[in-house]
C-alpha cells in the first residue's frame, strides 16, 4: 500500500457540515408505499370482471393526497401503461400477462380467470408495476398516474400533461 | 531470413544501455505477450550495441542501418501506422561480415514527445529497428522500449465541488479534492445529501477510461471501467454526509492524453453512481486528469527550488458549489428522439460546467436493469 508514502494530511476527509438531530432522525422524505390487495369479482356470467384495491401511503410532497384508496381493474393499468409509454420519457416495466388461454371456453380448467391462483399472481404482478412506476421520479410528473392512484374513477377523456409547472 | 535452403545467416540481438539500471515496465508486443523494457524520457539519450553473430562462415549485405522510431498504430480495419518520430544511423557500409560482431548506436537528445500506450483501439510504441540490407530479403530485428512523461502541477489548485440533482427528489452536493490526480494519488472526496426523496440501495464511484481514436466518421470510441468502489450501502437522508477515500495506485492507470498527434485521446471520469430499490442508476460524471509525476528524488529537489522562489504560498482557493441539474436525456429512457426534461435544466447544466467539455460531463437517470436492454453512456448492467 503507498499510504506510508503520502502524509496524514493529505488522505484526511474533507470538512463536512453535521447533521442536525432533527434531519437524522425524522421520518425520511422518501416514504412510498402502494398495495394491490383485496381483488373481488364483480358481476355475474359472462359480464364478470375482478378489480383490486389500490391503496397508498406517502410523504412524497408531489402527491396531493398522503393517503388515498381506489379500485382499479386490470384494463386500466393498461391504460396507465400506454398513457406512460406515450407520455413520459421512461421504459415502463411490463404488466402480468393478460389471460388470453384462460378466457377461451374449455380451456385453463377451474375458473379461468377469476381462478384465485391467476388472481393472486396478477395481483403481485400489479403491486410490483405500481411501485416501480409511481417511484420513478419521471412518471412522478405525469397527470395519468395522479388520477390513477388518487382519483375515485379513470376520466380516460382528460387531457394529458404534465403536474409539475417548472 | 528467407533462405530456405540455409535459413537465417545471422542472428540479431539488440542491447539497450543501462537497461539493468532504469526502471523497467511492461510492454505489450504484437504477439499479444508482455515484455519487461526499460524506460526512457524525454530528450534523454537513446544508445545500446547491436550483436551480430553469425551463422555461415561469412554474409555478404548492402548496409546496416539502425532507425529509432515512434509510431501509433490504428486497429481499424484499414489498420493504418503512422510514424510521428523517426532517426536513423548507418552502422556498417555495404560490404562483407567475416565474423560476428558487436555495433554500437546512439541517438542524443531524442524528443520523445507522446508517453508510450497500449490500448483497446490504439497504439503508440517506440522501439528501435535494425536492418541487414540483403541481396533477397533484409534481415530486421525490433526492440521495443518505454516512454513515459511526467508533469507536475501546484498542489494548491482548487478541487471539484458541485450540486447536482434532479429537482424535487434527489439533491446531492459533491467534492473531490483535486481536479487533477497524479496516477499514486488519492481521491478524497464527500458526498452531502440535501434532498433524498428516492429510496438509494448503495452508491459507488468509478473511474471510466475513454479512448478516443480518429476523427470525423472513422473515429472509434471505447469506454472502460477501470474501478468500481462502493462507498455507501444503504439508505440516506437529508444532512448526511458520505465520505471518499480512492486510492490510484491500485488500479492500472495512465496519464490523460489529449489529442496526441491529432491521432487520438484517452481521458478519464470519476462516475459518482446512485442506486435505488428498483435498480434505477442516477449518475454525475465529471472529468478528471491524471499525469506521471516526477520520481520521489526529483520531485523533493524541485520542491526546495520552488520554495526558495516563491515569497507567499497561495491559499487554496475555496469555490462556490457550482449548480446543476441531473440531465434527463430522454436517450437514456430509450425513448427514440433526445429532448432535454426543461429548458432551465439544459441551461443549469451548461453553465455549471465551465471548465469542463459539456459533452463528457452527463448525468441521468437510467431505467431499472430489469427494464432495459442496453444502458447508455458506459454503464455496465450489474448481473
């Protein structure tokens, strides 16, 4: 090792401000926490369709609402989804497959789609994309995913943009 | 050497003088292994002996000729050579060689303007070239040897201190203590959080070596990372204080290179990298400079005179944090057209960075490894 060769002086650290108290032990600013949880089946026969319950909690300043529950369905994360891709300059992660196999008649055996395996394994797939995407400080500054996570219903005819005004 | 009947009438063997005494250090030779030669500065002398020994009772040649010779070599596919320094002596006049024997060479004061290099695309090597002139084909015998040059700076110029962040969730300050590094230096350093609104997993420092070779459309470009070095593991808060300790003299390094004979350049980065839970890279490159000191007995012997000289030693100079922004270049989202995130972010970056090509100091966001094929600008995907 050269340090024999080189003095204190010149490998000591850099000054450096303490910190206050008060910054060490609050909570920290980067509180974000989403669950997908609760799906249930609503409807009857063919007309039946599953949505979840989007639930958050936050101290992120650029979220109006610090904390906010919603039902979403699966078709519109995929509205999320495609709004992102258009809008935002981000690769959004993919969602959990669709069950194209599962919904034809006859086939995937027991309940296809509203089958409680297929359910819990979208629902994770769901809960993983949700937070990736609402942490993403880029998709933070789009309208569509406000409204996805804080407003009661999908207005799909709103006018895109951005939250931020800088 | 082609006389297949009797195959090479002599052997050539060359001797650099003093080469058990200079410090020796490796050179990459075309066959692709490594060869211990001594080194050499510039404007000393370049001499040494070439042995002749002899095969056949006697060899016929028309003249010996010793070149001394620098030349970098392109590995594009033109493969093109070119030969920045070049000194010749004539050893022997054409006649006939009875018996083995020993010439002696020198060349005084050869400039030595560029330090030898042995990179991914380029390569520029110094060697010396002897050459039996035959009826059919030359004899020639190569020896290569090192060039390295030295630089010496004051140690009181100021170091790098920036903000950078992207706005409303990652503000961070850093510093590093020099802007110029010699290659057994230290790089000490500190990262101050102001705003942490993103989950950080860990964050490292790395060194980034670019070459450069060519210009216009036949240049090449690669990026390597010399050093990876974690410095946090965890996750941050506002006030908290991060420090840098990176030792040089670990890592195989050479001296910048800019523009060397209008040929080619090698430069290097301290890339300051942020990870968070999911794998999204925030990063701030910022160019260094490193350069050969002098050895130890030279340097202290330069040290006295310049103190002697000097009436006042200068105060190091403590700057104002230079402000900038994290550079969401949409290149970096894979998105197909670049735009810049706000017009005041592109003007923030420009500003900040003065005294630094604009083009080589970036910072962006990068997606989640999971998300992205390719990652940009150099970044290697962890797997």
């Amino acid at each position: 090792m050269s340090t024999s060769t080189q003095s204190a002086a010149s490998i000591q650290r850099l000054q450096h401000k303490r910190q206050t108290l008060e910054d060490a032990y609050s909570p920290p600013a980067n509180f974000l926490e989403i669950d997908v949880c609760n799906p249930e089946t609503h409807g009857v026969n063919k007309d039946r369709y599953t949505d979840y319950e989007v639930r958050m909690r936050t101290n992120l300043p650029v979220f109006r609402l610090k904390e906010s529950s919603v039902r979403r369905r699966y078709s519109e994360f995929e509205w999320l989804r495609g709004e992102l891709e258009r809008d935002s300059k981000i690769v959004v992660p993919k969602l959990p497959g669709k069950a194209l196999r599962l919904q034809l008649p006859f086939r995937g055996g027991g309940d296809g789609r509203f089958d409680d395996e297929f359910i819990e394994e979208r629902r994770r797939g769901l809960e993983d994309f949700i937070n990736k995407v609402a942490g993403h400080p880029l998709a933070q500054n789009e309208k569509c995913l406000h409204m996805f996570l804080q407003e009661q219903t999908v207005d799909r005819g709103y006018v895109p943009g951005k939250v931020r005004t800088t | 050497m082609m006389n297949f009947l009797f195959g090479p009438s002599a052997d050539l063997e060359i001797h650099l003088d003093g080469s058990d005494d200079r410090k020796k250090g490796d050179v990459l030779l075309d066959s692709g292994k490594k060869e211990a030669c001594p080194v050499y500065f510039d404007g000393e002398a370049v001499s040494g002996k070439v042995n002749i020994r002899l095969k056949q009772s006697k060899m016929e040649h028309y003249g010996i000729k010793v070149e001394l010779l620098g030349l970098i070599e392109q590995f594009s596919d033109r493969s093109s050579q070119h030969e920045f320094l070049s000194m010749a002596r004539e050893l022997a006049r054409p006649g006939i060689l009875t018996q083995s024997c020993c010439l002696e060479f020198e060349f005084v004061s050869v400039e030595k303007p560029y330090e030898s290099y042995f990179g991914v695309n380029v390569k520029l090597r110094y060697f010396i070239r002897v050459t039996v002139t035959k009826r059919l084909n030359d004899l020639v015998k190569e020896q290569d040897f090192l060039v390295h040059t030295l630089a010496q700076y004051p140690d009181t110029l100021g170091g790098i201190k920036m903000e950078v962040g992207i706005e409303d969730c990652l503000h961070i300050e850093f510093e590093y203590n020099k802007s110029k590094y010699h290659l057994k230096d230290a790089i000490i350093g500190k990262i101050y959080f102001l705003l942490v609104r993103i989950k950080v997993r860990h964050m490292e420092v790395q060194i980034l070596r670019r070459e450069l070779v060519g210009v216009g459309p036949n240049s090449m470009s690669d990026c390597e990372t010399v050093a990876k070095f974690e410095i946090m593991d965890g996750a941050p808060v506002k006030g908290e204080t991060i420090p840098i300790r990176l030792f040089l003299s670990g890592y195989e390094l050479t001296p910048t290179m800019r523009d060397v004979n209008k040929r080619f350049s090698v430069r290097y980065f301290l890339n300051l990298v942020l990870i968070d839970e999911e794998d999204r890279r925030y990063f701030k490159q910022q160019e260094v400079t490193l350069f050969r000191r002098r050895p130890n007995r030279h340097r202290r012997i330069a040290q006295e005179q310049h103190q002697s000289q000097s009436a006042d030693t200068a105060q190091p100079v403590h700057q104002q944090p230079d402000r900038s922004y994290f550079h969401h270049r949409s290149a970096h989202f894979g998105a197909k057209s670049p735009a810049a995130a706000s017009g005041r972010t592109a003007a923030n970056a420009d500003g900040a960075n003065t005294a630094n090509n604009n083009d080589d100091n970036e910072a962006a966001v990068s997606p989640g490894n999971s998300d992205n094929s390719s990652s940009q600008s150099g970044e290697s995907n962890d797997q």
